[in-house]
C-alpha cells in the first residue's frame, strides 16, 4: 500500500453538473477556490459540452477567466470531442480529460456517437495536446456496468483501455459512472487493467458511492495499485439514471479515511469540511458526505475548547 495518494475534486464539473439549479459562476470560482486553499492541486473546474445540453457548464469559459490561479495546480476541462477540446485550450485550461464509454450503448447515448469514433477522438485530442504543451487522460466510463448494457465483461474495458492507451498519455482513469462495483470487481478490474498500460501511464480511478460502496472500492482500488483518486467535496453529483442517488464519494471522508490511515493526501481536512458547510448553504440543501455532519476526529485544538 502506498504512502501518499493523489485525489482529484470533480466537484466544480462532475458534482454541480446534475445540479438542477445554476450556480453563479463567481460561487463556482470561490469553491474551486476554496479547494486549491485547502490543498487540493488537480481540480475537474468545467466541462467544454453543448450548453444546450449542459446548462450549468455554459460559464465555462467565465469560471475559467476568474480563477486566481496557482502555477502548481492543475485546471482540468472535460471535453468530449475536438471542438470541446479547442475550447478548454483557449479558456486556460493546463489540462483536459476526455471521456470513452466502455459500452457502446451509453456513449452514444452520451456523446451520440460509437465507443469507436470517442477512442479516435481521443487519439486525435491527445496529440494536439501533446503539441499544445498542456496534459491529457482519459477516463474509461461504464467500466463496472451500464444502465443499458448490463454487466460490462473486463475483456472489453481491457480493449478499450488499450486502444485508449496507444496515445501513451500520463493517465488512464477508469470510472463506476452509476455507481454499481464491489471492491472485489475492482481488485480484478484494475489488475487486468495494469497489464495493458505503457510503462509511463498511471492509473487513476473514479467512485460513485450510489450504492454505498464508493470508499471500499476506492481502497480496493489503491490496494490493487492505483495512484490517484476521483472525489467530489460533499459528495455531490448525481446519475442521470439513478434519480435519488447520491453523488461521487466525498473528498472529506475519503481524506479522512486515509489520513487517519497514515496515508497522506496533502490535504487539510478541517478545511474541507468547512467548505462542505459553505456549499450546502450554497446549494440550500445537506449534501450525501457524512464527514460534514460527523467531523473530524481527534477534532481541532479549537473546537475541543469551545
Ligand atoms: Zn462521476
């Protein structure tokens, strides 16, 4: 088991996207903000989508014009095809994630085209970035299961992983998008994953804890050998295929759980906690994250005392 993880806040993108009202963008900066602040330093801040279809993504550029930014953090733009990809480069953004489907069904459902033409997109976006000067991943979606497939067999996000791979980016992700994996699924999935990267490309893996099992599969995950974790602040995000869900795993408890561990992540968890409490008064509802309500234990010097 490593000493330290890396942990990525999808917050500003993968957590308000099913957010069903708009934050105002200067919200949305001060809680990018407020994750650089405590520590965080790779952060999803907008997605580069049709804002017809995405209306709380419209601001993207916005969001990305009023970051007050650090030169060791990274701004991460999802793009989903080249024109998003043009469009993070020219907003700032020092790096992009793309997004292939490992079911076909749901990447057309999602992107209206075939898992084949994404890998070729990403192929394409990863060499402009390359040229551009700026990082590119991709992350693998569906790899646990569909909503419209069912079960996804490990061979076929294997081949996807490895036709994605072929670009020899930094990264690979691959993601439970609905929130459906065990952690024994997920021992074997990364382990078959792992075989296929280049030397130099990590694995990162990305957690949707709509059926509770978002922290035991992403300790599975870094027992298994992955290197950095997706979260969200508050555990924020919905499933569009899972209405009442809850969001990505919380970036709170997850630090905790592995701070606590001996683990370091970099982050200062009192810090995120508050910025819990700022977004659910934001958003005027509670959000799914337990640290928020629980704390932390041993709790602050200063808190002890009042
Ligand atoms: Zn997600």
């Amino acid at each position: 088991m490593m000493r330290s993880v890396e942990i990525v806040d999808v917050g500003p993108r993968d957590g308000l996207q099913m957010e069903p009202g708009v934050m105002p963008t200067a919200a949305k900066v001060e809680f990018i903000e407020r994750l650089v602040a405590a520590g965080l330093r790779r952060l999803e801040v907008a997605s580069f989508v049709n804002p017809k279809k995405v209306p709380q993504m419209a601001d993207a550029e916005q969001v990305l014009a009023g970051l007050s930014r650090r030169a060791d953090a990274h701004y991460i733009g999802l793009v989903l095809n080249r024109r998003g990809f043009d469009r993070a480069l020219a907003a700032g953004c020092n790096e992009v994630g793309m997004a292939v489907v490992a079911s076909d069904t749901f990447n057309r459902r999602n992107q209206g085209v075939g898992t084949d033409e994404s890998i070729d997109a990403w192929l394409d976006i990863a060499q402009s970035a390359r040229a551009a000067g700026i990082r590119a991943q991709v992350t693998v979606s569906a790899a646990f299961g569909c909503p419209f497939e069912g079960e996804i067999a490990v061979e076929r996000v294997v081949d996807v992983v490895r036709r994605c791979a072929a670009a020899e980016p930094f990264e690979i992700a691959i993601a439970d998008t609905i929130g459906v994996g065990v952690p024994t699924q997920v021992t074997e999935v990364v382990a078959a994953v792992r075989k296929v990267l280049p030397p130099t490309t990590m694995l990162r893996a990305h957690f949707h804890n709509t059926r509770n099992t978002g922290l035991a599969n992403a300790y599975a995950a870094l027992q298994a050998g992955v290197s950095t974790l997706d979260a969200s602040t508050g555990g924020i995000g919905g499933c569009p295929f899972a209405p009442a869900a809850t969001g990505n795993i919380p970036t709170e408890d997850l630090v905790y759980m592995l701070e606590r561990g001996g683990i370091a992540t970099g982050i200062d968890l009192d810090a995120l906690i508050a910025t819990g409490k700022w977004l659910q008064e934001t958003l005027g509802r509670p959000v799914p994250g337990m640290l928020v309500k629980a704390g932390n234990f041993p709790r602050p010097k200063a808190s002890q005392a009042a």
